[in-house]
C-alpha cells in the first residue's frame, strides 16, 4: 500500500515540482558573435577512461581493461597527431585513476595546449553515492591532476554524465567555471539551483554527439551497436552544420578507445577537414567557450 501511496502519480505538486526545479537550466549564454567575431564555436572533447571503465565495475575483465589501455597507447596519440595537423585546442576529461596509470599522457596533453577537465576518480557513479564520497572523490581528482599537470582543472563532466542531487552543490563548492554534463540546450547556459542562478556555465553534452553509443559493445551484455564510420560522421557533421546555420556551440564527445581506431579516427579527420574550411569558427577549449560565453552575455 505505502507503494502507491508514494507512487508518483500521487505525488503532491510541491514534490514533483521540487524535483524539476532542483538543477535547472537558466539563462541563455549563447553569444551574438564567438571570439574574434567568429560565426560558431567548436568544442571537441575526448573522455580518455582508460581502463576505469572497467574498474569501476570491479575489474574483473582483462580483456576490457587491455581494450582501455587501447585508449593509451593508440587512441589518444592518434587523436593528438590530428589535432596538431589542423592546429584545433580540445578538451581531455580524465578520471583521476586514468591520470596516476598515465601521468606522461596528461602532462603530453597539456604541454600541447589542451584542456583536462575532472571526470570523477574511478569513473564512479555520482548517483550511487552519498555526498561525502562524491565530494571527497571530486576534490580528490581536482587535486591529483593539479599535481599531475601543474594546473588546476574548471571544469567537471561527470563520469557517463550521471549528475546527482549534490553534484552541483560540490561543483559550487570546487569553485569551478563550467559544467559539461547536462543536456538542456545546444548552446551555453547558466545553471539554476531551487530558482538561483549559480554562474556556473553549462556546455551541454548529448548521446547524439557521443561516439560510444555508436560504436561500444559488450560481450556479456549482448550490446552490438557497431554503425559504419561513414553513417557516424553524417550525424556529427550534420549537427555542426546546423550549430554553423544558427551561430551556436558544435560540441562533441569522444573517447581515445572508441574513436582512436583505424577505420574510425577518420571521423575527426574529416570533420576538421570541414571545420577549417571555415574562416569564421572558433575552435577551443571548453574553459575558453565558457569564460567567453560567460564574459560576452554578463
């Protein structure tokens, strides 16, 4: 009986309505013009997990953490050699585990001039954790990619953008510029807590603009999404031509073992291919679009 009684149907409106108003998205930040009077703003942004991927859950396949290490050793060279052809800045967020098994990646990365972000310690759950785990993970890989690379990271996507109750609370309280894990918008907005504006920017993240849900598969799972390379860039580059169409952000989410692959590292090739063909795009870190779009709509 307590069952229905809690179900939410029946549900109070200051209930459901609490909920909703937890973690809103608040004003727009999309900019008139980009920097340098750019027409639209590109954020590329690779989650290097690695092995975490796998730890989280236990550890208990050699053959997914080796398919992680791929990420390493392969994936992100690749993606740093692409990246260095067509002189694009890009956005690395990496759980603090992924950082400690491959300090030279991280200091390779920044030393190329590229972001890293916070993406929690092990790749962990945000949602499955009480707050003082989630805080004390969050400053906790804050603080070992300071020490790893010299530079304090501002901004958070939270591990499979699994955003809880208190992650904002605990961003508030890192101090940090932006947030990349929600999903409100296409372009840059403020986040709203209960009905306050934070100042916090949002750079929307969406599955859409995700190579993994193309690409990953699973064994055990029976999950078998493989789409051909040519039918995933269609996608990505249709949603860049839209973002160019209205002057807003193309933000896209990749990971050095999904994308890092032969046939598929392509991808990114040909997108930039096609993004330098523009003289009037922005292609940056995701703290250099938020402390524009922050700075351009005060």
């Amino acid at each position: 009986m307590s069952e229905t009684q809690d179900a939410p149907w029946n549900w109070p409106e200051e209930t459901w309505r609490a909920k909703v108003e937890h973690v809103r998205a608040g004003r727009s930040l999309k900019p008139t013009t980009w920097k340098n009077g750019a027409r639209c703003a590109v954020a590329l942004s690779f989650d290097a997990d690695h092995e975490t991927n796998e730890l989280r859950d236990g550890g208990k396949s050699i053959g997914r953490m080796s398919q992680g290490q791929y990420g390493n050793r392969q994936g992100v060279p690749r993606i740093l050699n692409v990246l260095a052809k067509h002189d694009a800045k890009a956005t690395f967020f990496v759980p603090a585990v992924s950082a400690l098994l491959y300090e030279d990646e991280q200091q390779r990365v920044v030393a190329e001039g590229h972001e890293i972000g916070i993406h929690g310690w092990i790749h962990e759950l945000n949602s499955q954790l009480p707050y003082e785990i989630e805080r004390d993970l969050m400053f906790r890989s804050a603080d070992t990619l300071e020490r790893i690379t010299g530079v304090r990271p501002v901004g958070l996507r939270t591990p499979s953008w699994d955003f809880s109750a208190d992650t904002l609370r605990i961003e508030r309280e890192l101090g940090l510029l932006y947030d990349s894990s929600l999903m409100a918008d296409d372009d840059p907005y403020e986040i709203v807590e209960k009905g306050t504006p934070t100042g916090i920017v949002e750079l929307p993240v969406e599955w859409i603009r995700d190579d993994a849900v193309y690409f990953n598969m699973h064994r055990f799972n029976g999950l078998r999404p493989q789409m051909p390379p040519t039918a995933v860039y269609d996608i990505f580059h249709r949603e860049f031509e839209r973002a160019y169409a209205e002057g807003g952000l193309f933000l896209l989410t990749m990971h050095p073992h999904v994308i890092g692959y032969r046939s598929r590292i392509w991808i990114l090739e040909m997108l930039l291919e096609e993004i330098s063909k523009r003289s009037d795009v922005w292609v940056a870190t995701h703290a250099e679009i938020a402390a524009y779009a922050k700075q351009a709509c005060a």
